[in-house]
C-alpha cells in the first residue's frame, strides 16, 4: 500500500521518451509489433498553458451529439516507463493519463487539468470509485465562488459526471465532466476530468489501490 504523497514541482521523475528516436528504437526491438500500439510523441499543437476557454456551470447538460478530438480518445501509444502495468500516470503538462499496460505501452486518455494556480503534483493511490457521484464542493471552493451549489446529486448536469476515482484522502478525483470541450484545456481547480464515456472505460479497467502518479 502507498502513502500519499504530495510533491513540490518538478520532483517526480519522467521516464517517457519523446521524439523520433523513441519510435525507432520501439521498432528496432519490436516493442509494437504485439502491442498493436501507435506512436504520437507529444503533439505540441494540443498543449495549451493557460484557459482557453470557460468551465461550464454546474446543472447544464452536454448535448449527445458532442465530439471529441480524436488524439484525446483513449488509445494504445508506446510508452517507456519502470512503473508497473496497471499504474495510471498523469502528465499534466501534456493533457494526458497514461494507463500503464506490459511491454512498453500505455492506454492513453486525453484529460483537463488544473487553472494556473491549481497544478500540483504527487504520488497517491485510488481510494475509493463511484458511479454518478454526488458532489459537495469543499469550502475553499465555496470562497472563491460563493454561487456554486452547497450540494449537487449525481446526474448528467454534474460536474463530477459519469464515475470518480477519489485520490487518496485529498480533495482531487479523477472523473468525468458535463463539459467535454474542456478536455485538453486548463480549466479545473485541480482536478482532472475526461468526457464521461472515457472515465467510464478507465473506471471499468482500475480497482482501488491503484497507483498514481501526478507530474507536471
């Protein structure tokens, strides 16, 4: 069992190899030749360092119809790391959780992070997990935006979406959204969202006690 762990910035190490060498040193050993994993590097034309947009409120209710970029759906990718399978890693920086899989390669989601002010990073292991939780907005929160609801029942207009995955015994999920064009945006006050079919594959995929790996 981990204890959680919350780091100052720039103190979790990143063993993820960016860049063309990385792919052809995958191909040269034939680490995607079972994996059937694909290779994107960090595409630099996604990454976005402060909001671009605004968060929605709480209570609205994304249309069905809504798209996602399809770099942001979940997707094996070659990743290098001496983390062991099943450890969800979360780059902050690029937008990304990587769900840690044998043989070099990860199952990719694409995610919202943390406002300038609200990224952090650590290490922490999942909790507990909930199907449509509710969500009560923790005081700090109720301060700097005193018209949010005090509760909110679990449901499609829900901040928190479709599961939860509690990380340790902070304040931060990770979990899905009622505003899918967040995703790969700067918006959240620290925690990380994916659209609510997304955190429902990797919900399906993670038991609790899970490792976590936040770096910026």
């Amino acid at each position: 069992m981990y204890r959680s762990l919350i780091l100052p910035a720039r103190m979790t190490p990143r063993h993820a190899p960016h860049g063309r060498w990385a792919l052809a040193l995958a191909l040269l050993c034939g680490w995607l030749s079972t994996a059937n994993a694909q290779f994107f590097g960090t595409p630099e034309e996604l990454r976005r360092t402060t909001p671009t947009i605004a968060d929605r409120d709480p209570g609205y209710v994304p249309s069905d119809t809504a798209e996602l970029d399809g770099a942001y759906r979940h997707q094996p990718v070659f990743y290098r790391t001496h983390e062991a399978p099943g450890t969800i890693i979360i780059d902050t920086s690029d937008r990304f959780l990587y769900l840690i899989q044998p043989n070099n390669v990860a199952i990719r989601y694409g995610i919202g992070v943390g406002r300038d002010g609200f990224q952090w990073q650590g290490l922490l292991t999942i909790s507990r997990k909930s199907e449509w939780p509710d969500w009560t907005p923790p005081p700090e929160m109720i301060k700097r935006q005193p018209y949010l609801p005090r509760f909110m029942a679990g449901g499609p207009g829900n901040p928190m979406g479709a599961r939860a995955l509690y990380l340790g015994g902070t304040v931060y999920r990770i979990h899905g959204t009622n505003a899918p064009e967040t995703i790969g945006q700067a918006v959240s006050s620290g925690c990380f969202r994916l659209v609510n079919d997304e955190v429902a594959d990797l919900y399906a995929r993670v038991p609790v006690g899970t490792k976590v790996i936040i770096q910026q």
